[in-house]
C-alpha cells in the first residue's frame, strides 16, 4: 500500500532539496508573520473605525468574533482538503486571499462591507494553516523539526505585535485606511512565491527513517503516512466518539475555552481600553498592548513549558498542576490590574497576570497527547481547538462589546476576563483527579497492542 494522494497522481513528487526547504521556511515564517498581523490590525485602529463608520459597540465586537467564527468553522475542512491536494496552492490561494480581503477592508464604507471582508480573512486564514504546517513536516526531517516548528511559532508573536504597533502608528499619521492597504498588499506578493515553491512528497522522512532505524518495510511505513493523513475525513467521527470517552478531555476542553475567551477578549479590546482610559494614542495604545500580550505570552509559554515538564518528571499530574495554578494566580492578579487606574500599575500587574495565564499554553495540549492515542492525536487536537475557537475567543469580542454598550468597557472586562480564568482554575482542579488514570489507560491501551502485535 502506498500514500497516493490525488493530487500527486500522474506526477512524481520527491523530497526537496535543502536550499528548497530553506527558501520554504523563510515564505512560510514571513506568510505566518502577515498572518498575525493581519488579524490585530483591527484591534489596533477599532477606536477610529467605529468614529468614521458610526459601528456600535457590539457591532465592534461582532467584527472580531465573524473572523473567529469562520476560522474555527472552515479549519478542519480546509485541513481535511490540504490532505488531498498539493498544499503549495492552497496555501498560496489561501494567502492571496486573506491579503486581498484586508485590502479592501481599507475601502469600506459600512459595518456590513466590514464584516464581509472579515469574514473572508477567516477563510483564507484557516485554510493556511493546516496545509503550511504540512509542508514544514515534510521539508524537514523529525529531528528538525522541533526547532523549525519553534521558529514558525515565533513568527505568530512578531506578527502579532506588528499588527499592534503598525495598525496605531499608520491610523495616527496616515487614516485608518492606509493601515489595511499597508499590510494587506505585501501578501499578494507573498502568494505569487508560495505558489512557485517546490511541493515535496508526503511522508519521505519518515519512510527512510522507518526503514534505516527500525527495518520496516516500505509498504508499512506506507501506510502509517496514509493512515496519519486520512484521519481527520474517513475516519473522524469514530475518533471524535473514543475522544469524548475520556473524562480529562472534557477538563481541558472546559480550560481552553475559558482561556481562549480571555485571550480573544482582550486582544480585541486591550489597545480600546488603553486608548480611552488612559487617554494613549492609536499609536501609543498599539504599541503598549503589542508588548503587553506578546511579552507575556513569549515568556508564561516558555517558562510554563519549562515547569510542567519538570512537575511532570515528579508526577502524573504536573502538567495539569502548572496549568491549573497558571488560571488560579491569573485571575486574582487580572482583576487587581483592572482596578489599577495608573497606568504603569496597570501594565505591570497585567503583564504578571498574562505569564500566568499562558502557563497553559504548552501543557494543556501536551496532556491531551497524554491521555488520547497516537492514531487520534491530530483529531482530538483539531476538535478541541474548533470548540475553542467557537466557544471562547469567537464569542468573547462581541460579548464584552455588547457589555460595553450597556456598561462601560472598564467593567465589561471586569466582569469577564477575571472569571472566566477562575472557572478555568477550577475546571482543572477537577482534572486532577482524572489526568493519572487516564494516562495509565493509554498506555495500557498501547501496551496490549503491542502485545498483541508480538
């Protein structure tokens, strides 16, 4: 049996070279940069948008959940489609588009255009994704590719924190419309050398290192790479039923949908809040929430990273552990930055209250690993952050806008940020108890099999 995609009948794919994989890296990190930066342009020069084109306050928040929404919605389709098709040409189709949709957002002229032109960035951007991440897995061999997956995982933080600092200096100096022609149009070029990149075959890596370290014959290591790439159509629903069998999944699906909620909502109303109650610039107000959320994300993911895996060397729990007291520290420490009406008061505890919450970041998705089996690991992976998506950071923006309207944003963010990671604390305090055996069922589970296979 071999991994015939449709795509690559009738053409002979092959492993690329290394100035290939090279030059695929530096596309793909600068694509993911334009990613990110597309997305928080918004966030950066909202304050000025909803003045020209007299946008409510939930029709704000409402902006930021439509691209959510059609993200978490068309990334496992979009997935499923990159496993039967050359991935260049939907990452190069999926960039084109999101980069034309955010140009034209800088024509628009009501709240309908703008929603539309969101919408449609969502697609583009889901569609990147799966299929870019893909590619990386084969440029690269498995010992590479930890390193180069880091390297594509920081580009999300700088694109991140370009969005921030460019959309409020381009609003302040230029309109709020040269902001989305400035960083939309530099995508379409993007899109032209991601569409001339080399396709490489699916799986060579690991069929020569099947066959070099553990004697595997080419027809088995075969169909571990089809099996990999078929798991998320044919067999889906029957990996999505053993999935929810696991108690601790339920636990860390609770979690991140109350952590992704709290991001989503204050990514999408930091730089707003900044700008009307401390009285910053665009500019200014961009640029302080760009370090805010990215310094605090950069360090709580690695430093989280770091001690969960030393909890986890001493106990089953540990990761979990971290996780759980990420939540329970952050909570306290959002709410006291919420009530801090001095600005470096305010910066300061928040930014400690941000390492905390991304403690979670690395050890939620790794105790998924732990508790799931290998063959459904892509799946429950996929399905828990399309819930995330659709239950926490889709609905947060819009939610805290409509709270805004009949409130203030102060207390809108008051009332959300701070509980939502509590319940996430508390969700975990009851993972604790399950995390163990769970664990111990996978492996028990692996074990017969190996049994069984001898």
């Amino acid at each position: 049996m071999t991994a015939v995609t449709p795509a690559s009948r009738g053409q002979r794919l092959r492993r690329p070279t290394r100035a290939e994989a090279r030059f695929a890296l530096v596309v793909l990190l600068v694509i993911n940069m334009l990613n990110y930066a597309d997305r928080y342009i918004l966030p950066a020069i909202l304050p000025r948008v909803q003045h020209d084109l007299q946008i409510s306050d939930f029709e704000a928040g409402l902006l930021n959940s439509a691209f959510l929404l059609v993200y978490g919605l068309t990334t496992l389709p979009l997935g499923i489609w990159a496993d039967r098709t050359l991935r260049k040409n939907i990452v190069s189709l999926c960039v084109g588009l999101w980069s034309l949709a955010t140009a034209i957002t800088g024509l628009t002229r009501n709240f309908i255009q703008l929603f539309i032109t969101r919408s449609v960035l969502g697609i583009g951007e889901a569609g990147y994704a799966p299929a870019s991440l893909s590619l990386l897995g084969d440029y690269f061999p498995p010992a590479q590719r930890g390193r180069v997956l880091s390297y594509w995982a920081a580009a999300t933080l700088i694109g991140s924190a370009l969005g921030f600092v460019i959309g409020g200096l381009i609003a302040d100096t230029l309109g709020w419309r040269w902001a989305f022609y400035v960083v939309g149009l530099p995508g379409l070029v993007v899109a032209f050398l991601a569409w001339r990149l080399h396709e490489p075959a699916r799986g060579s890596f690991e069929e020569e290192e099947a066959q070099e370290t553990q004697g595997r014959s080419e027809a088995s290591s075969s169909a571990l790479v089809a099996e990999g790439h078929a798991s998320l159509s044919s067999d889906f629903w029957r990996q999505a039923r053993a999935i929810v069998r696991i108690p601790t999944y339920w636990v860390l699906l609770g979690a991140l949908i109350c952590s992704f909620f709290t991001i989503g909502g204050t990514s999408a109303w930091l730089p707003t809040y900044l700008f009307l109650d401390f009285h910053l610039t665009l500019s200014q107000a961009g640029l302080l929430a760009g370090a805010l959320l990215v310094g605090s994300g950069l360090v709580g993911t690695v430093l989280g990273g770091l001690l969960a895996d030393r909890a986890q060397r001493r106990f089953l729990q540990g990761r979990l552990l971290v996780a759980t007291l990420g939540f329970l520290i952050g909570a306290p420490l959002a709410l006291l930055a919420l009530l801090f009406h001095q600005l470096s008061l305010f910066v300061a505890t928040l930014f400690v209250a941000g390492v905390a919450l991304n403690f979670c970041t690395g050890p939620l998705n790794a105790v998924i690993q732990d508790v799931v089996l290998p063959e459904v690991r892509a799946t429950a992976l996929g399905l828990a952050l399309l819930l995330a998506h659709l239950l926490g950071d889709a609905s947060a923006p819009a939610l805290i806008g409509l709270l805004k309207e009949h409130s203030s944003l102060h207390l809108a963010l008051l009332s959300t940020a701070p509980s939502a990671l509590l319940l996430a604390g508390l969700i975990c305090l009851l993972g604790l108890r399950t995390v163990a055996r769970d664990m111990q069922q996978m492996q028990r589970a692996l074990e017969e099999r190996r049994q069984q296979g001898s």
